[in-house]
C-alpha cells in the first residue's frame, strides 16, 4: 500500500557570518555567508490530498496560510512543473520562532520539497532539487542538502557543502524576543549607510573569510548588526547581556532579532539559560547544537 503520509523534522540555522557584499539589479543582495544547521526544529507533516488543493495547517498566528508561505509554494512549484493531479495538507507544528533569523520558513519550504519527493515517487536527485529550491526563497537550497555546515554565494541560493566541518560540534544559548524583523528593512537600512560611506559599516571591506582556517570565535561577523542594533536597542542589550555574562563570541543571526552566543559545553549554556530566563521574561531562550 503506498504511504499517503509522512512526518519531518525541519531544522532552523543561524548565519555564523554573513557579508553583505552589494545590492543587485534584481532587487536583492549578492553575500557570502557560513550557514550551520541547529537543532532546534518544527515538525512538518504532509498528506497526499487526492485533489489538487494546498492546505497549510498550523496554529501559530504569524505563520500565512495562503500562497505567501513557502511551504505553499514549494508544493504549488512542484505540482506545477510534474503535472501533479493530487495536492498535499501541510502541517506546520511550529517550534523555530517567525520572522527571527533562523530560517524557519526557508526550512519548511525545503522539507516540503524533500517530503513531496518522496510521497510523490518523483525521483528528483537533490541537486535537482537544490535548484527548484532557489526559485522558492534564497535560503532554502541550504536545507536541501544533508550537511551540517555550508557556504552561501549569490542571494544565499549558491550552496557550497562543507563536508571538512562534519566533526565541528558547537553548543549555543540562543535568545529570540516576541517581536519580528522585516528583512527587507534590515536590508535598505543597510544600502542607506553604505551610500552615505564605504567605512560606516563595519565589514564592507573585509576580505574574503577563509573555510579552511575555521575557528568559531573568529568567524563571527554580521554585516547586518550595524543596521538592526540601531533600529532595535533591545537585541543591543541582549547581546551585550550576553557579552557580560563572559562569553566572548556573540553574533546575532540572518537580519535578527535573533541573537546567539557559543559555549563550550551543553552545562555551561543551561546555566546561562536560567540566568537569561530570570532577566529576560520577554525573550524565549533556547539551548541548541549542531545538528
């Protein structure tokens, strides 16, 4: 009997850099980033529905339940271009919090992509499939591939795998406030302060980071801190919260408000947890791993 159902997990990443190299013809920005998966994930189920309708279920009140959400149009893009007669329910049971800098919605698109191929018995390769995944969004080709660590070229659509990392295992204190950030924003915010100087934002020339040199502590850089940091004084305190509490590589992720800290050990990120948790009712905080 074929399988009509299936459950997935979709994992969030956080940028441990992320250069913002310029802004393109298109509207978008060419950047180099290093992408790590997390373990912090929602759970994706898809049902094979017999018509052709795309339902998206979830109960977070943020998450879009029409052809805005990528999940919808990571099945609308396949249903499209192999003909499908069916259509899917997709579940979101939502964990990643929205509009943060963690890929969420990205990772939901790729596992749809994936799921679908499966349910579907397309037999699409996953370099296929990291292809259809750019016309989704600019980060969900990431999640397409089994792999920890990768580089990200272009709009953050070119993935690079980097299989040498497979062994680095990074433990993190993450805190993510209630509020959303708009990429977009976060980005004009940007083009505003490199048209009035090529020296106010710190990283417009830096070179070219080196994967082969990786060392965590070193690689932290957001292009985007600059920008948000000013519109959002809050995600400032918090990392400078987390600054004081001794940890010495702090960065916030994608265009926030996301902020994560890297520690040496899962005990040392669950003891700045509970302090976190005490001063911060706001902000949800997650102890999380590579994944």
């Amino acid at each position: 009997m074929p399988v009509n159902k299936l459950t997935f997990k979709s994992c969030a990443k956080v940028n441990l850099y992320l250069r913002v190299l310029s802004r393109r013809k298109d509207g978008f920005h060419n950047i180099e980033t290093l992408f790590e998966r997390i373990d912090l994930c929602d759970k994706v189920t898809l049902k094979v529905l017999a018509d052709k309708k795309i339902e998206i279920i979830c109960k977070h009140p943020d998450v879009p339940r029409n052809e805005t959400n990528l999940a919808y149009r990571a099945a609308k893009l396949l249903q499209d271009r192999f003909c499908r007669d069916s259509g899917v329910e997709i579940k979101i049971d939502k964990r990643i919090p929205v509009a943060a800098g963690l890929g969420g919605g990205s990772s939901n698109a790729a596992t749809v992509l994936l799921g679908l191929n499966k349910l579907w018995g397309l037999r699409i390769s996953r370099v296929r499939l990291a292809e259809l995944a750019k016309k989704v969004g600019s980060d969900v080709a990431f999640f397409i591939y089994d792999t920890k660590f990768a580089l990200g070229l272009g709009r953050g659509e070119r993935i690079k795998p980097l299989r040498q990392l497979n062994k680095v295992l990074l433990w993190h204190i993450l805190a993510v406030p209630r509020f959303k950030v708009s990429t977009p924003l976060i980005y004009r915010g940007w083009d505003r302060l490199k048209s009035k100087s090529n020296k106010l934002v710190r990283g417009l020339t830096l070179p070219k980071y080196d994967v082969k040199m990786f060392n965590a502590s070193h690689a932290l850089f957001n292009s985007l801190e600059a920008v948000t940091l000013r519109l959002y004084p809050q995600v400032l305190r918090v990392r400078n919260m987390l600054l004081q509490q001794g940890l010495k590589a702090v960065l916030m992720s994608g265009s926030g408000p996301a902020v994560f800290g890297l520690t040496s050990s899962r005990k040392v990120a669950a003891g700045l947890a509970g302090k976190l948790r005490s001063r911060l009712k706001s902000w949800q905080i997650f102890i999380t791993k590579t994944v």
